[in-house]
C-alpha cells in the first residue's frame, strides 16, 4: 500500500526556520515538494519566479481570489499571500507530500478546508534573542522591516496552541529530524484508517 498524501504547514515567526526546514526536508525526501505560493511582494534577487514564489501584481492577485483558485490568502506586512487549490489537489493526487511555508493564519485556514489531510507545525525558536539573531543575521531587513516583522511575532507567537505540534528549533538537524518524524508518523495512521484508499 502506497503512503498517502499529505499537506504540510510549517509556520513560524521570521527567522524561526521553517524555510530552511522545509528545504531539507524536501532534499532530503523524494515524494515531498515545495507548495509554490503565489505574491504580491517584491522579489529579492536570489529568487525565481515559478520557483520560490508565483510574483504577480496585486490585480493579478485579485483575479486568483475572484476565480476561487486560492485555497487560502492573507495580508502580511502589506503584501498578498495565497496557496493555489491546484497544487494542493495535484500533490494529493500523486500521493506527495505537498510542504507549505505559510504564516500561522494561512496554515489554520487550510487545516479547516482540508481537515485530517492537513498537519500543522509551529516551529518555535528558542528564544526571543535568537530570532532577533536570525532576522539581523540575513541580511535581507532594513530597520523598518525588522521593527514591522517584531510587532507581528508576538501575534504569531499566540497562535501556536492551535497547530497540532510544536517544534521548538534549538538545532536544526535534531529540528528536522523530529518534523520528518511527525509528517511519516501522520501518514502511517492515515493508512491504518479503515476510509483510506490508496
């Protein structure tokens, strides 16, 4: 019997390292894949288009929402995110693990659309000087970005009761260790349910 599919929402504050775990993960498993969400916000130069994010404009975006192909979308710092409905049914259908970097909101609205097929994981840092470390560390902020991403943490910070795990990312290999661990231990008991059919 073949493992079912399954998606997958990492979130975490900015700079908690869900991307990277996500990543791994990915290189590291054959039927796991990257969930390509869609953007309005400025793509940074190492990014591609079609690879890191659909870049479109916000009127691009606003016809994805008014064509119901978003299976969820929210406003983060002023930018449009959304998971196109397409990729989650073509991952599910090749019994593909479909990994979603997604911000806690995003994540909960596609625990409610897709329920049992769903698994929601808060990677938490270790402490708040850490993800301060983190962020400053990238290189990617100005001020005015990193003092916008650390009104939204403790936001973000709250709603972790609400995934079905938490993952506090103290090391990272010991962090992907214990998600991959979670995503197989998901799969094995969507197997043993009597309603499964692969």
């Amino acid at each position: 019997m073949n493992k079912p599919g399954l998606l997958v929402c990492l979130s975490s504050p900015s700079g908690g390292g869900k991307t990277t775990i996500c990543h791994r993960l990915i290189d590291e498993n054959q039927d796991y894949q990257f969930s390509v969400s869609c953007t309005t916000r400025p793509r940074r130069e190492h990014e591609v288009d079609g690879v890191d994010y659909h870049f479109m404009d916000k009127a691009e975006f606003r016809n994805q929402i008014e064509s119901d192909n978003l299976a969820e979308y929210e406003e983060v710092h002023g930018n449009f995110y959304g998971t196109l409905k397409s990729a989650v049914r073509d991952a599910l259908g090749r019994q593909q693990v479909l990994m979603v970097d997604i911000d806690v909101k995003g994540a909960l609205s596609l625990k409610k659309l897709y329920e049992d097929l769903c698994l929601t994981i808060f990677i938490q840092p270790p402490s708040m000087e850490v993800l301060k470390e983190r962020l400053v560390g990238r290189g990617t902020e100005t001020e005015s970005t990193f003092n916008t991403r650390m009104k939204r943490i403790n936001l973000e910070m709250e709603y972790r009761e609400q995934f079905d795990k938490v993952v506090i990312n103290n090391a990272l290999d010991d962090a992907v260790r214990e998600v991959n661990a979670l995503i197989e231990n998901k799969r094995l008991t969507l197997m043993e349910d009597e309603n499964y059919v692969s």
